[in-house]
C-alpha cells in the first residue's frame, strides 16, 4: 500500500494578488501603448473619447490595429480587440476584433490571434503547473516553457520597437510572426489536453513524445518539441539515476514507476509462503514512460538488488565508469545503455554477495544433507533415541526433547562436521502430509476450499508429523525463503516416512531370520516371509527412485545452472524449478497416485507391527520343545488378508502408474520398479 503524498500548498498570495502572477491580463482592460503618432495623440484613443475604429481612416486604422495586436500578443486587451472566456471550457479564451474595423485589416489581424490565444493558453498552463501538487515534471516542462515565453517576449518587444520607430506595417507583423505560428499552437494543444486530463509525471512524457512523432512532417515543431520532451524527463530520469545507482526512490510527488512498500520487512521472507517481500516491496506501478516501457523490468530489478546489498551492510559503489549521469535523453538511447550497466553491475555483485560471502551452494548442500536425506547417518541414530518420543501421539510430544535428540544426534554423527548444523531444528506438523499437501495447493491458487477430500487419521504420531527446519538468514532467504523451505519439509516428512516404514520391516524381516533354524513346515511363517519380502522390495524400490531417479538428478542440473546463472532472479528460479520438479516426480503433486503410495506403505506398517504376534502365534516355544498351536489357522488367515490387500493395491497402482506416464514421463521409472516387482511374484 502506497503512503499517502503531502504536497505543500500554494501561497494565498499567487491568487489573491494577480499582478504577481501573471493573471492580471484576465480580469483587466490594457490601455494602449501607443505614443504620438502621425499627428493622433494618446488623449483622443482615452476611454472616455473612444469612437468606433472604423470612424478612422485605413492609415490610422492600420496603426491603431498593429498598437492592440502587441497588447494581444502578450496576452492583453487593446482598444478594439477584445479578450472573451469561451463559454463551457474552462481556461480556453479568444479574441475578438471591432466589426466595424477595415475587412482587410480585420482579415489580417484574424490571422495573427491564434497566435495570441495560443500564448495566453500556456502561460496559463505555466503558472498553474508550478504548483508544489502538480510534480516535478510539470515543473520541468513549465520552466522549459517560461524559457520559451521570454523568447517570444523578446521578439515582441523587438517587433513594438519597430513600430515605434515606424517601421512596421501590419503585413509585417504577420511575417515575423510566422514562424513562430506553428511552434505555439502545437505547444497550446498539448497544454490543452494535459490541463483537460490533469496530466502528471509519466503521462505528459507520453504526450510530449506521441506529439512530437506526430510532427514528423514539420521539421522545427518536431525539434522543438523533443526538445520539451527532453526538458520536461530531465527531472524523471533524475529519480531514474538515483534508482538504478543508490537503489533509493526520490520521489516526493509520486509520479516515478515503481511503488515501494514500507510495511513489507525482509524478516517476512522466513516466515511469509508467499514471499511478499520480494515480490512486493517493490513493484511496477500503472504509468510508465512509453521510452521506458521495454527495460521497466530492469530497471525495477536493478533497483532491488541495489536495496539488498544496501541491508546487507555491504557498501554500493558504481564504477567511475558507468557512473554515467542519466540526465541525457534523446534519440541515441544513451540512457539504456547506463541502465543496462548499472544492472549488469548490481547483478553481479549481489550474486557474487550471496555466493561467497554467504555461500549460498554451501547453505544448499547443507539443506540437501538434512532434509532431503543425502547424508542420513544422523537420521538413523535420531530414530533410534527419539522412538518413544516419535511414537506418542501428536499433543504428547515434547518439542525440546525432541530438539535435544536431535542436537545429540548431530554432534555424535558425522553431521558434526557440517559448521551449519546448528540452524537445523525440529517441528511438529499439525496435520498429515495429504492434508497438508492440499492445504499448500489451495494457497498457491488462491482458493481454500472448506470441504476438503482429504481424510485426516484419526490419530496421527510424531511419526507422521515430524519434520525438520531450517534457519535461514538475510539475504539467503531471498532464494531459500519460506515457501521453498516449506517444499523441502515436504519432501523430507515423505522421505522419513518411507524410512520409518523401512526400518519397521526390517525388524520384521529379522523376527522372521531368527526362526528360520526352526521347522517352519505346515506353518504360515514362510507365506509371511515372502509378504514380508515383497514389501521389501517395494519400499527400497520406492525409495531407490526417490533419492537416485529424481533428487540425487534433479540436484545436479540445479547445481550446473546455479553456476551459470547471471542473475540472483535466475537463481530463484531455478531453484524453484528444482523444487517443483522433485515435488512433482515424487508424487506429491499427484494426490491420486500419493493416497494409493500412502494406502501401500499403511499396509506394511500394519502387517509390520503384526509381525510379534503372527510369530508367536504360530510356534509355542519352550525351553525344549516346539509345537504347534491351534491358533496357525487364524494367523494364516491374516497373513492372507494382509497378502491380498497389499497385492490389490499394489496391482492398481502399477496400471495407473504406467497410464499416468504418458503425460507424466518420470513415472516410467517407477512404474517398471513396481511392475518389476510383480513379475518376481
């Protein structure tokens, strides 16, 4: 949300005192200027003795003429050319001439006035846009156009002087005054409809520049009104400068292109999904220069990078070099060429910041280690001293026990090794990884939904909720902030899942090797065994396409990009592009294909728990003997149960993994890991 602008007010005196502005002329009759000449003296031209021109002879009548056009000229009543308000049109004026005045001296003096109502109508403009309110380009373009005015003024006084000297006759006058005929109505008209639609900052840059194409035809307009145009963006490209050089927003009236917002902070970026703060601390505003209009982008970028080596403490200097002042504007586009430098600069060494200084590729190889598994020694020890605490539902768990277990864990690993294993911590989710999955997609479209289909467990552990994070610290968090953070933890409590799922079929695979000396004959045990090997075969499978077919892959095309990246934009992009495309190809954008890969690994969880007590069930173990008990019914009939469930599911996920490969090729590999398996059964 943009601050509010506070202009200071015009002085009450520009109003109430006209002779100080310029604003006299609309509200007061001028008396002629006129000296003696050819025997008629001031006194018989005196209100009080007026008589109509056309009482005159053509002699007088011409001097008397040429005598009201300089009034004219310089937006003043003469004896016999009146100034009118246009009715319904605020500012806009016209001259009238005597009726009774000689035709041919009313033709010519018609023919001078536009010039005259095109003065009045910009000097108007002129003093009404210096106003604080109206912003530092109309100010420019103002004074670009008093600075015009004083030259006209100029051939004014040097034309009356003339006639003073009786050396000019009206034919004359409309000579010298044609030259300048073109420039001034060319100039009124823009002034007429920058006044009509209030325009300010960018938009009269675009109506300068549309006009002055427009005139191609007529050489000196054109010029003069580049020439404007050059005047009026002379103080927008001095907010430009500071921009692109300081990475600061100097613009009081708030006419420049880009919107800062103060109240988004950098500390957001840890704790914000949506990453406002980088998207929105700084963005393109409606209105930007029709030259600017191709680089906006960089130029906004440019900026940004600017601010964030500035809150890094770290100190900002553009080479001598490029330095270049950006005050040029014209048609040698001198200006996109130091905005091209001033972003090649602070591309570069914002990236070189957050490369060596803050070594962004060691702060991912250590996230890389954690959470997605790369290095998972500590992961084993951590699940081996915090089982208890794991297997407690989810309101039992303590936190900090968890966090001392892992800190211990860590320190006794090779994990201790890694000088940033201190920003790694433990979380607990509040609700499942489906739930929590579609919650995630609801928010990046935008659209909760309040009846979602994803059916929360009942009760659900700190096996089902843990999860690792990861402090991440300013200016990192620009590329890992707390979106990509939040799509890491996704994939690490999927990760750990499959691992805890492998663990639990271990020891079941262990109960089943420590009675394998034993006469198992007539038994169930070995229908158990290979149940047990076929759930096996499909986690490791499952896991082995994660960690090999698609991070281990995925990770290393990152790596080669972020090495040839030029930009730190470039960097978040890729490094979103890896995240998503891990998310992807390891199901967790797929909810059908996840709930049936959740359905499996559910199964062996279940059947992995039973195991104690199918074992015992089956044997009645004493200290000499080995029977078998009348229970072998019931346990073959749930290691049967657990068989046919495990396979049905097992058998729909294979054809709906080889169905979806055709739109989704990465499901391939999956699909022939698990198909593999179902032909070794």
């Amino acid at each position: 949300m943009e601050t509010p602008l506070s202009c200071p007010s015009t002085p009450s005196w520009n109003i109430e005192r006209p002779f100080l502005t310029g604003r006299f002329h609309q509200e007061t009759r001028g008396t002629s200027r006129l000296a003696d000449t050819s025997g008629l003296s001031v006194e018989s031209f005196s209100p009080g003795l007026e008589k109509d021109i056309g009482s005159y002879t053509a002699a007088v009548q011409e001097l008397v003429v040429i005598d009201d056009l300089m009034s004219a000229l310089v937006g003043v009543e003469g004896r016999y050319i009146s100034i009118r308000r246009v009715r319904g049109k605020e500012g806009d004026v016209t001259f009238l001439v005597d009726p009774s005045m000689d035709l041919a001296l009313q033709e010519m003096a018609k023919r001078i006035l536009p010039l005259c109502e095109s003065y009045l109508l910009i000097d108007q403009f002129v003093e009404s846009r210096s106003q604080f309110k109206n912003g530092i380009v109309n100010h420019a373009f103002a004074a670009a156009l008093r600075a015009l005015l004083l030259d006209y003024q100029a051939m004014v006084a040097q034309l009356e002087h003339q006639f003073r000297l009786g050396k000019l006759s009206i034919q004359g006058l409309l000579f010298y005054c044609q030259p300048m005929m073109g420039s001034m109505q060319a100039l009124s008209t823009v002034v007429r409809k920058a006044s009509a639609n209030e325009f300010t900052g960018s938009a009269v840059l675009n109506l300068l520049q549309s006009h002055a194409k427009a005139m191609a035809g007529d050489n000196a307009v054109r010029s003069l009104l580049e020439k404007m145009t050059e005047s009026a963006s002379n103080a927008y490209l001095g907010i430009l400068e500071r921009w692109v050089y300081e990475g600061v927003i100097d613009d009081p009236y708030g006419e420049f292109f880009i919107a800062e917002n103060k109240s988004l902070l950098k500390e957001s970026l840890t704790h914000d999904y949506d990453t406002k703060y980088w998207r929105q601390r700084y963005s393109l505003k409606e209105g930007i220069p029709s030259f600017l209009a191709n680089i906006a982008g960089t130029i906004l970028t440019t900026g940004k990078y600017l601010n964030v080596m500035r809150e890094c403490g770290h100190n900002v200097q553009v080479p001598s070099s490029e330095n270049s002042k950006l005050m040029s504007f014209g048609s040698n586009h001198r200006y996109l060429e130091c905005v091209k430098a001033a972003y090649d600069f602070s591309s570069s060494e914002l990236l070189n910041l957050i490369r060596d200084k803050y070594d962004l590729m060691g702060k991912l190889r250590s996230i890389k280690h954690y959470l997605l598994l790369d290095q998972g020694d500590f992961l084993v020890h951590f699940m081996d001293i915090a089982r208890d605490e794991l297997t407690k539902k989810h309101d039992e768990i303590s936190v900090e026990k968890l966090q001392s277990l892992l800190d211990l864990a860590l320190r006794t690993t090779a994990a201790a090794a890694d000088p940033c294993h201190e920003d790694l911590t433990c979380c607990l989710e509040r609700s499942s990884l489906l739930k929590t999955l579609s919650i995630l997609k609801d928010v990046e479209r935008r659209t909760v939904s309040d009846d979602n289909d994803v059916e929360e467990p009942v009760s659900i552990t700190g096996l089902e909720t843990f999860s690792l994070s990861y402090k991440v610290h300013w200016p990192l968090s620009i590329v890992i902030s707390r979106k990509a953070l939040a799509k890491y933890q996704s994939i690490f409590r999927f990760l750990f899942h499959c691992k805890h799922v492998d663990r639990q079929l271990c020891g079941a695979w262990q109960v089943h090797q420590g009675v394998r000396a034993l006469n198992m004959r007539g038994t169930a045990i070995p229908r158990s065994s290979l149940l047990c090997r076929s759930m096996l075969k499909f986690i490791n499978s499952l896991l082995h396409y994660l960690t090999f077919e698609v991070l281990e892959p995925n990770w290393h095309m990152m790596h080669n990009r972020l090495q040839s990246a030029k930009s730190v934009d470039e960097v978040i992009q890729y490094h979103d592009l890896f995240l998503d495309k891990c998310l992807r190809e390891c199901l967790l954008l797929l909810p059908e294909l996840l709930k049936k890969v959740e359905k499996l690994k559910s199964l062996c969880l279940q059947y992995a728990a039973a195991t104690q007590w199918l074992i015992s069930s089956s044997f009645d173990i004493s200290s000499q003997s080995l029977k078998m008990t009348t229970k072998d019914a019931t346990v073959t009939e749930s290691i049967l149960k657990f068989e046919k469930e495990f396979n049905a599911e097992l058998q729909s996920l294979g054809p709906s993994l080889s169905s979806n490969s055709q739109t989704e090729p990465y499901l391939t590999h999956l699909a022939q890991c698990i198909l593999g398996i179902r032909n070794d059964k």
